[in-house]
C-alpha cells in the first residue's frame, strides 16, 4: 500500500502528543502546534546563542559528538537541506546526506525498511522531508526509543523548523509578539511554511493574523486556524509589522488555479506601491525560494525592508538548537 494511501489524515492520531516524552520534553519535532510559549522561547533563546556576528567565525559545540544524523529529502531542498547538513557538523555529530535517487527507496524498500537499516548503523537523528502527510509521525512511531525525528517539510502541512526560524527573524527586530500584525500572502492553500507559522504566532499571542491571496488560493474555513482571510492587496497590508510572501506551489497544484502569472503578480506581487500600505519598518520575508517577479519585485526581495537572508542565516543557528536541545543529555542504551 501506499504511503499516501495509509497516512489518509483524518487517521493521523495527535503529533503534537506524540513528539513529547513522558514529563513534556520534546522527544521529536514534528509540528509546532501544541508546544509552550516556555518552549518556543527556550529554542530561540537556544538559536541566539549560536550566532555569531557576520565575518567572524562560525560557533561550534560538541552537543552531538558521537551522534549521527541523517539527513532524507525526498523532495527538492536547497535551504532546509544545507542548514541542516551546516548545524549538525557544527555540533560535531557524524552526518550522513543520503541521496534518495540512488536509495533502495527507489527499488521498492518501504521507507520503514530504509529507517531500520540506518538506525543498525546507529543513526540518532533522522531529518525528514516528504511530500506525504503523515510520514514524519509514521516514522516517529516505529523507530527506537532513543532516535529522534525532525520534520524538515511534509506536504502542506508542517514546516516547524521553518516557522522556528521565521519567529527568531521577527523577535531580532520587534519588540514583542504581543501587539504584532502580521500578513501572509500568497499560496496560503499549499503552504505548510504558512500553517506553521500560523501556529507559533498563535501560540505567542498575535493578535492580527492575515492571511492574503485570492480566494482560489484560501483553504476552507481558514479562519479555524485563528486568523484574518484578506482578498485585497490594500486591506491585508493596511499597517501592518510584517509580510511574509510565499511561492506559488505549482507542484502542488491541480489545475490552474490562478488566471494568468501576470494577473498574480498585478494583484498580489508585492511591489513598492503595495509595501506602502504597511507600516513604515516593516518588514519583508520570505522562506525562499522566491520567483522574483511573480510573487515579489526584485527591489523589494532585496531592498531596505528584507530580512530573507537573515532568515537563511537563523536556519543554521535554529536547527543547531534543535537538535542540540533534543539530543540534550540522551543516553544510547546500547553504547
Ligand atoms: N524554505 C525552504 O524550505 O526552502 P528549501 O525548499 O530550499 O529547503
């Protein structure tokens, strides 16, 4: 049977329990839904410490020395795949990048049978990203007591260590999370990078949560996930501290959903005039990677507003303090 086949989500029991140990430590990272305020803070707290000013030499710990982490991406990855790849050897764990072309994945292994092979090689940490629902808790169930896994993408539905590192950007240059306003814009309906986000945002106390596209792009019911459905440009940006634009997620998509690329950018491109809208330091982010031109100008991705490379810089100090605050003081039973 089919991954996609077994992990149907309405069958999908509750990640947010199942990435906790007995007594609330995070055990797994599989969404950010359900952790604390306390933990969401003691990560980014945790990240800080990692980064080091630009130019001068990166921080290293020796958290993971003597661990193993692998890395599996069975979708395509530049940024997530990198940092995580960065983060590990910067925590001086030993670092297995597996290239699933030539993975026995591709010659009809189950995915379990591939993870039990590697935890016989005594891997600890598997970094996950997969374009089924559900496979990081499938995974997450089935492994060793001691082996921890990280969702590095899944589906639309999970981006933790994405939304982790959206947060730390924002905390670095506002003051609190309390009187925030906050746009999402764009492909709200394929992204697990929004939901994420969402959720954390949630968890700090946001108030004012838009989420900004046009309406074939807007999951029903999104006001569920507690926030603001915008279909205008001017009403979703109107003041805001924040925007966060998103990819159009063509993989995705069935059938067009969109009238022309054009059209798109016309309404919901962000461009200066649109940027105006907002308020005066606001600030502008997005997960990358960008399609300059049709989801963001190219002036404004990277002009005085932009903080995505800033971004890209706190994914190596967050996934450094992921791992390092799940592997903290983990015994191996068998070492
Ligand atoms: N933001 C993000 O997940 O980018 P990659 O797909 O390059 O990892």
């Amino acid at each position: 049977m089919a991954v996609t086949e077994l992990f149907d989500r309405s069958t999908v029991s509750d990640e947010s329990e199942l990435q906790l140990c007995r007594g609330g430590r995070l055990r797994h990272l599989l969404t950010l839904r359900g952790l604390s305020r306390e933990q969401l803070t003691d990560l980014m707290d945790r990240a800080e410490s990692f980064l080091s000013p630009t130019g001068q030499r990166v921080i290293r710990s020796r958290a993971l020395e003597g661990r193993t982490v692998a890395n599996l991406f069975f979708e395509p990855s530049t940024r997530t795949r990198a940092s995580f790849d960065l983060a590990a050897k910067r925590l001086a764990a030993d670092v297995l990048n597996l290239d699933v072309n030539t993975s026995s994945r591709k010659k009809g292994e189950s995915i379990l049978d591939m993870i039990y092979t590697l935890q016989a090689m005594q891997v600890d940490v598997f970094v996950i990203r997969d374009a089924s629902a559900g496979v990081p808790a499938y995974i997450a169930r089935n492994v060793n007591d001691y082996v921890s896994i990280l969702n590095a993408g899944e589906a639309d539905v999970a981006h933790p260590t994405q939304g982790l590192l959206d947060l730390l950007t924002i905390r670095q240059h506002k003051a609190d999370f309390e009187n925030l306003s906050v746009a999402i814009v764009g492909d709200i309906l394929h992204s697990r990078v929004a939901r994420s986000l969402i959720h954390a945002l949630n968890i700090l106390g946001a108030p004012d949560v838009r989420v900004v596209a046009p309406r074939t792009l807007l999951p029903t019911e999104v006001e569920r996930l507690g926030v603001r459905p915008c279909t205008d440009m001017r009403e979703g940006l109107k003041d805001v501290d924040v925007v966060m634009m998103l990819r159009l997620q063509r993989e995705r998509m069935q059938g067009s959903l969109i009238a022309s690329e054009q059209e798109y950018f016309n309404l919901f491109g962000l461009t200066r005039d649109k940027l105006a809208y907002a308020k005066p330091d606001v600030l502008v982010m997005h997960p990358g990677p960008i399609n300059r031109g049709l989801e963001i100008a190219s002036d404004v991705a990277d002009g005085e507003h932009s903080v995505i490379l800033s971004q890209v810089t706190n994914g190596i100090a967050v996934r450094m303090s992921v791992m390092a605050i799940l592997m903290g003081g983990r015994q191996r039973p068998d070492r």
